[in-house]
C-alpha cells in the first residue's frame, strides 16, 4: 500500500512541474464556425427588420454595384456584396442570394495586377457573404478550387498574401490576415487557423508566440528591442502613456510626439485586427482577452489619450469593441462600412456581451 502511496504521490509532484498545456496552439472550434464564420445565422434570423441601422443595411443591398474588381483596394462591392448576404439571411429573399452568387463567382480571377493589400482588403467579404448564402454545388467548388490557390498567388509587391500577413505588422498585414483568416475557415483547414491565431497573438505583443514582423521606424515602439503590433499593459514614454498604442500606424504620421495627432492609419490598421479577433472568437479562442486585452486598451488609447474616436468608414469599429468588451464608446448610427467589413450596427450593435461593463468618460 505504501509503494501505491508513493508512486501516487511521485506522479502527483511530477505533474505539478509539467509545463501547462500551450493554448496557444489549441485547434480551433470548426464546428462554431460551421454555423457561421462572421456571426451565427440564428442569431441573424432574431435581428429587427425596423431601425436605423436595418434601415441603413437595406439600402446598401438595394444599391446598385459595380462588377467585383479586388485588384482595386478602394472598390466598395464587396461590402455590398455582404450587405445582400445579410439580408438575404434575414428576409429569405432569394434575390439577393442570386446576387450574391453571381458576385463570388465574378470576382474570381479579378485580383490579377493588384497589390496584396488590395486582395486583404476587398477578398475577406465576398468569403463571408458566400459564407452565410451558401452558394450552390457547381459554383462552391469553383470557388473553393480558387481560393485555395489566392492566398499562394504572388501579387504585384512580389508577395502573397500569406507572405504579407507574415511579415507586415501595418494594416497591409492585418488586412492580409483577415481574408486569409476568412478564406482558412471556409474551407475548414484547421491547421491555417492555428497558425494565424499564433501569429495575431505575435501581433498583440506575445512575442513568444510570433516575432518575425519587419517593422519600420520604432519611434512609438515601448520597447524599441522588442517591437510588438499593440505597446503593452502599463506602456509609457516622457511620461506619456503609449498603452495600446499601435505604433506601425503612428509611425506614419511623424516621430513622437505629444499630444498625439489624429492618424488614420491606426483605424485602418484596426479594421483587419478586428475581423481577425471577430472570426477567432467565433473560432472559439479568447482573443479579446488576449495580450492584457490589447484591442480594447487600444481603443481605449485612441480615445483617451489621443482625442480620437472612430470617424467616416471607421464607425463600425467601435460598435464590435462595446458588443465584446461592454463597454460604451461612441458608436455613431447608422455607421458606415469599412475596407472589408460593416454593418455591425445591426449584427452587433443591439446589446453587449454579458461582460462586465465599462462606462468611458
């Protein structure tokens, strides 16, 4: 009895020094994306068809659009596209099902002579919207064979969007990230998934979990040996607080300096972190509480220290950072859609997560 005890007990001390399991490299929840990469079809279904933001949804799908063209970086079809893909969830009307089909099936192959950013920002919709319509057999496996093969096709940089996402820590990469993300989970390849939930988690400051980024100026670094996509918990600089600061996008504007001026490319940066942290939440990963909740505290960042809420095609942000964190920045309605994204005024503008709640000045 006694050597049972001890053997008990030895195996017991030994499992108190293992290492704890690296949740890093969990697998991702494909069956929660299964009911929906973007947000749940059911829950879809329960959204009011009254209201500004419905109202302003229903006019983007009834508005007249180009032909796809994702070598154009500023095209607004795509998020068109999304728009008729959610209506047609919530309505059943099948004319914007049969548009949205034939948008997915036109735009395959238009990425020709564009730039990675071009492709990160305009290809993560049409994936959503084929997503949540479903498109018919013939036309899924022609889409699926071409998106199999987008993400590896150098684009006019001379880089892939995989590569991009690798290596840029600016909105070109979180851009990239966001579609190659979408397109990963459409076509339920777990291990893709993985591998960008490591290195979003890189990006939000976990250096051991991602650090081959390329950065450019380190100015608004906290710590210029070590860059991270979003300066960490407690981050200061001349007594300044840079705590959420995302410092790819404050590099554009200038050196450091103080007070902080309005630049926009840190939104622009935001609008591929976001999808990515929205699809991996879904993925079933705790992104939103990941690095000290790196996105939140950049929010938080923009607005109280710089001044600077979300504006123009930007609005649909905060509408995501108060549904997940309970919190109550200003979420102009109707907002207006981004680069790859919108319309959350309506999917998540209702009420917040049940998370303990944050009233911002």
């Amino acid at each position: 009895m006694f050597r049972v005890f001890a053997s008990l007990a030895s195996t017991m001390l030994v499992l108190l020094f293992i290492a704890p399991i690296d949740t890093r490299a969990a697998p991702p929840d494909m069956q929660m994306l299964a009911n929906g990469i973007w947000i749940d079809r059911q829950r879809l279904g329960a959204l009011p068809t009254t209201g500004v933001a419905w109202d302003a949804l229903k006019a983007a799908a009834d508005q007249p659009m180009a032909v796809p063209n994702l070598s154009n970086q500023e095209d607004p079809t795509n998020v068109l596209v999304l728009a008729r893909a959610l209506v047609y969830v919530r309505t059943g009307a099948s004319i914007y099902r049969d548009a949205v089909v034939a948008a997915c099936m036109a735009a395959i192959g238009t990425e020709d002579g564009g730039s990675s950013l071009a492709l990160g920002r305009e290809l993560m919709a049409y994936v959503l919207a084929a997503d949540l319509v479903g498109l018919p057999l013939e036309q899924d496996a022609v889409f699926r064979a071409w998106l199999g093969k987008v993400v590896e096709k150098p684009m006019s940089e001379g880089r892939t969007l995989r590569q991009t996402h690798a290596i840029r820590p600016n909105g070109w990469g979180t851009f990239a990230g966001a579609s190659r993300l979408a397109v990963a989970a459409y076509l339920g390849n777990q291990e893709e998934l993985a591998e960008i939930a490591r290195i979003f988690r890189g990006w939000l400051g976990d250096r051991t979990a991602y650090a081959d980024f390329s950065y450019g100026e380190l100015d608004w670094q906290a710590d210029p040996a070590n860059p991270v996509g979003v300066n960490p918990f407690g981050s200061a600089r001349d007594g300044h607080n840079i705590d959420g600061v995302i410092p790819e996008g404050m590099r554009r504007c200038c050196i450091f300096t103080w007070p902080p001026p309005h630049e926009n490319y840190v939104y622009s940066t935001l609008q591929g972190a976001l999808a990515q942290a929205v699809m991996l939440e879904r993925a079933g990963y705790d992104v939103f509480g990941w690095q000290d909740k790196a996105l939140l505290r950049a929010f938080e960042w923009l607005h109280t220290q710089a001044n600077y809420p979300a504006e123009g095609d930007d609005t649909w942000q905060p509408h995501l950072v108060n549904y997940y964190y309970g919190t109550a920045f200003p979420a102009p309605l109707p907002s207006r859609p981004g680069k790859n994204v919108g319309y959350t005024d309506w999917t998540h503008g209702r009420l917040p997560r049940p998370r303990n709640l944050r009233i911002l000045p």
